[in-house]
C-alpha cells in the first residue's frame, strides 16, 4: 500500500526521485539518514518524521507546519541547538515503530505547498550546518526505503489516528481476530468503534 502512495502523488515521488530515503509508516510521512550535527560538532544521521494527511489515496496540502525528529537535537556547526526550529524535547511513540525525540515547528508564511516542500525544507535546515563540517554530507541517498505494510489492515493509510496524536494508543489494540456476536443496540456500538482501528 504504502510504495503505491508514493507512487501515486507527486509530492511523495519528488521527495523519493530527489534522492530522499521516503517511507510512509503507520500515516506518517519518514526521511532516513538525515545528517545533523549534535552539541559535540560530531555529524550524526537521523530521520526526519511528519504527520500525513490523506482524503483517501492522495496526499492533501499540509495544515500542520510541524515535524518530529529522531537523534539528537541537532545544532549549527558551533554545536549550539538550532533555536530556530525548536518545539520541545521529549520521547514519545507516535505508532509502531515510530518513536521521537523532538518535535520542531518552523512555519513560511505562505505555508507548505506540499509535503515535497515541508520536508525538503526542514532537511535542509538540519543538514546544512552538516555540510559545514563535513561537504558530503547529503540525505539524498537515492536508496528506496522499504515502507510496504506486509498485510495492512485498512484500505487506506489511518491518518485520522496520527493526526489526533494517538496512533501509539491505536497500535495497542492490534490484535489477531475479534468476534461481536450480535449486531444490536450494543453489539452495532461496539463494532463501529472497533471498525477504526487495527483490530481484524
């Protein structure tokens, strides 16, 4: 599902065909191996996550300007945090396998046109002072990152979950199968509720 996302908006496929290590995980939008520079001077790679906002297959321009980020905080080639894009600092679980250290907010004034803008910019506030230190520092690795869900639940990516903040508390109700026997008053509450999570 995910690699058919990708390749099916042009935002996502700029971002992939531009070099960036692109997965779409859990409705959220993922950039592996970006180079930052943490308080030590020391170039280290981290990934850059964003919330992904989707009406059914296709990417909608981006209504939150912030992004999340896991490694260090990074900083300018002196080692001092980047203020200009810091949010706050502190690990939390957005979904399965997603889990963050820092959350940036950095907003143009006109917005971001696409996600192809959103990320493209925030790495190239990161990577920059990266590149300072050390000139072949660059994402674009022009490796295809793997972000196919093996046997994904729903139809569409759940971006309802990752948009309300609670994709973490979602991935704890996976579980194998779950029978409602009886479709009544209860039975039809019941099963509405569990229709919007991972739950089979």
């Amino acid at each position: 599902m995910s690699r058919q996302l990708i390749s099916r908006n042009a935002d996502l496929k700029a971002l992939e065909e531009g070099g960036y290590e692109v997965a779409v995980k859990n409705g959220h939008l993922v950039i592996s191996n970006v180079p930052y520079v943490n308080a030590n001077r020391e170039v280290k790679l981290g990934t850059l996550v964003s919330v992904l906002q989707m009406n059914g297959g296709e990417t909608m321009t981006p209504s939150d300007h912030k992004a999340y980020f896991v490694g260090e905080h990074p900083c300018d080639p002196d080692g001092k945090t980047l203020e200009s894009i810091r949010h706050s600092s502190r690990r939390q679980t957005l979904g399965k396998d997603i889990t963050v250290d820092h959350m940036f907010s950095a907003k143009p004034k006109e917005g971001y046109r696409d996600y192809e803008h959103k990320m493209a910019t925030y790495v190239e506030m990161i990577a920059s002072s990266a590149r300072k230190i050390d000139p072949t520092a660059d994402a674009r690795t022009y490796v295809v990152a793997n972000s196919d869900e093996p046997d994904p639940v729903f139809n569409y990516q759940d971006t309802a979950s990752t948009r309300a903040g609670i994709g973490g508390l979602s991935e704890k109700l996976a579980m194998n199968k779950v029978a409602i026997v009886g479709l009544g008053g209860t039975g039809s509450y019941v099963l509405d509720l569990l229709a919007k999570t991972p739950i089979r």
